[in-house]
C-alpha cells in the first residue's frame, strides 16, 4: 500500500511538472507571435500621451506601428532640422498637434489631415513660409504665431469647425481659409502687416472678436455677423457689418481710417460703444440703435450727435459721452453725464450748440437742467452735481485718454 501510494505522488508531481512546461512552451510562443506582429511596439508607441518627433523618420515609423489614427498629441521637437515636414496619411489626431521653433523648417504638409480634437499651434519659426492641409476639417482651435515669412495657408474649403483662432505676427494676405466657420468662441486676428481682407462669414461670437494693427487699411467683411459679445476693430480702411443687432459687452472702433461707418442693423449694446481716433470719420449711421447700456464714448473724431445717427435712440442708462479733439498738445474735451432716462431730441440739442463754439473747454454744472421733450415729456439731469455721476465722468476720461 505505502508503495502504491508513493506511485500516486510521484505521477502527481510529473503531471504538474508538465503542466508547468506546456504552460512556459505556450507562453514563449506567444511572446514569439507578438514580437513577429509587432504588438508589442505598437503597444509601447501608439499608446502614449505624446508622440515627440525629431526627424521625418519618426513620422513614418508612427504612421507604420499606429496606421492613420493616432491617440495622444505629436510634438515636432524644436530639434528637428530636416527644412520639410510631412504627416503622410495621418488622418485624424486625437490630441494636440504642436510644431514650435524648428529653425530650418519651411514647409507644413498634411495631406490627409481631417481633424484635430485638440489645437494646431505653430509658433516661432522664422522661416515658415507655407502650411498646406487641404482636407482638414475640425480642430478645438488655431494657434499660429510669430511666422513671419508665412505666406500660403492652402487649407483648401473643407474648415468648419473652430472654437478659437489666434493669428499673429505672419505674413499672409487674408484669411480666407476660415470662411466656411459659421460660430467660434473667440477669434484674434492682429499684427499680420501684409493681411489687407479679412472677409468671414461669420454669425456669431460667443466671446471676442479682435481685428487690429494688421496691413494700414484692412477691408474687413463681416456682414453676416449677427451677435458678438465683444467687438473690437482698429486700422480698418472699410467696414461690414450690416447684419449685426446685438453686442453683449462692448463695440470699440480705434484709429480706423474709414469716412463712414454703417450699423444699419445694431439695437442693443450691452456695453459701452466706443469711436476713437476715427479722424476721417465724417458719417455715422445707426438708423435702429434703441439702447446702449454703458454709455457712448467718443474720442477725436466725429460728432456724431445728430438725428439721423442716433434718432431711434430711446435711452442710455447710465448714460456717459466724452468728446476731445486734439490741438497740438493741447486737448479740449466736453462732457455729460445724466442719472436718468433722457429725451433724445433735447440732449442732441444740447451737444450741437456745444459742438458749436470754436474751443471747447472742460466744464463741470452744479445746476441741475430739466428738459421736456415734445415726443416722451422724459425728464433730465444734466451735470456733475452728485458723487456718483463725477465718479462716472472721470472713469469714462480715463478710459479715453488710455485708449488714446
């Protein structure tokens, strides 16, 4: 009996030994699998974060282990001094697409580029002279910055889809590439010395939108615009904006060399609406403008207090202008300030007589001035007689001279 059951223990112990070795035998084949199919890399690459990219073989080896999808962000390494740059068939890119301060680099190409969930930024590269992703589509946003030889954007008519856009400090001509995009969050088009159009059809603005300090006479084109939270446009020789009925904050026109300026269609300003150093600006049209919330402020420029500029004008509450215009060193400004509903038709009376006199200095009332106009008996408080109402003079003078 002992013998026997010493037989059983040891045919138990050379079946488990076995088992053992069946096991180690699958498992190298497997590994052996893996390594011939090229999991294993593709594992250790196309899973992570980030993908840094130094030279054109590292492209190729992405697109080669990850196929055309990759997951994570590509990274172009400021080391990466081969003068062009090809994604190949990369078609969509989960992450970011970043390329910054590649000095030799002179050439983007994405050829099957369709989307970019997160942002295209290029940035400080001084030799850049063209970005070509003719099929691109989406992206969460578009940075580009300080590339000053850029020229060509060939982004083809397929872009549609942007949440925010900053294009600074390059070389291109217009901007026609983003005409498709129908909303954004925020758009900032500044110092592009060369960009003489900038035509989008663009209805709203959830956020700002910045035109400025581009070529010396830009025709901005934004006819279809509708809402804007916050508008801001200097150094343009023309103006559209025929469609546009509501700014949620402010609407600011700085040192534009336009001789009229037409918001047939504007009702409602949030904020404040402010002309500044337009000094070719002879006409105003704001045929349907009924309210304006945080006051008008203009600085050397026109007079725009007439009837037919603000003659659907209801109220203005707070209500707060400055006007100035400048003689050499010297400045005379004008100013009024009311605390409550006013009529129209007296207040603009008021301004022409002002407007009037050959030198306009600063003048305060301690006098209270009731007026009644003929169409809404509306009374009114002209003049500086409360705390409250210098407090506002002086930070709409403020805010004049910083924008001067």
């Amino acid at each position: 009996m002992l013998s026997f059951l010493v037989a059983i223990c040891v045919l138990l112990q050379f079946s488990q030994a076995s088992q053992a070795l069946h096991n180690d035998f699958i498992s190298s084949v497997r590994a052996s699998e893996t390594r011939r199919s090229g999991l294993a890399p593709r594992l250790a690459v196309c899973g992570n974060s980030s993908h840094l990219i130094q030279q054109q073989g590292d492209i190729d080896m992405l697109i080669r282990v990850c196929s055309d999808n990759i997951q994570g962000d590509i990274v172009v390494s400021s080391l990466y001094s081969d003068p062009s740059l090809d994604l190949g068939s990369i078609k969509s890119i989960s992450g970011d697409m970043v390329i910054a301060d590649c000095v030799s680099l002179s050439v983007v190409h994405l050829p099957e580029l369709q989307s970019i969930e997160g942002s295209f930024k290029v940035s400080n590269i001084t030799e850049l002279s063209a970005i070509v992703s003719p099929k691109l589509k989406a992206a969460r946003s578009l940075v580009w910055q300080k590339l000053p030889l850029l020229t060509d954007a060939l982004l083809g008519d397929r872009l549609d889809s942007l949440e925010d856009v900053l294009i600074t400090g390059t070389d291109l001509v217009d901007v026609d590439f983003l005409h498709k995009l129908k909303e954004v969050r925020s758009m900032d088009l500044n110092n592009n010395p060369s960009m003489q159009r900038v035509d989008l059809a663009l209805q709203k603005v959830s956020e700002r939108l910045s035109i400025y300090s581009n070529y010396d006479g830009t025709d901005v084109q934004l006819n279809l615009l509708k809402v804007c939270e916050e508008l801001f446009v200097k150094s343009a020789d023309s103006l559209g904006l025929n469609s546009l009925r509501y700014v949620g904050k402010s609407a600011s026109f700085v040192d534009n060399s336009l001789s009229k300026l037409k918001l047939k269609s504007l009702k409602h300003v949030n904020g404040t609406l402010s002309l500044v150093d337009n000094t070719n600006l002879d006409s105003v049209d704001l045929p349907n403008l009924t309210n304006v919330d945080g006051g008008i402020l203009v600085v050397n420029g026109t007079t725009v207090y007439n009837s037919n500029a603000l003659g659907a004008l209801d109220q203005i509450f707070p209500y707060t202008v400055l006007t100035a215009q400048k003689k050499g060193k010297k400045r005379t400004t004008t100013s009024s300030t009311t605390i409550l509903h006013y009529s129209v038709p007296t207040i603009l009376r008021d301004y022409e007589q002002a407007a009037a006199g050959a030198d306009l200095k600063q003048s305060s009332h301690d006098q209270s001035i009731e007026a009644t106009d003929a169409t809404d008996n509306s009374s009114v408080r002209v003049g500086a007689s409360t705390l409250r109402m210098i407090a506002l003079w002086l930070t709409t003078l403020v805010i004049g001279l910083l924008l001067i």
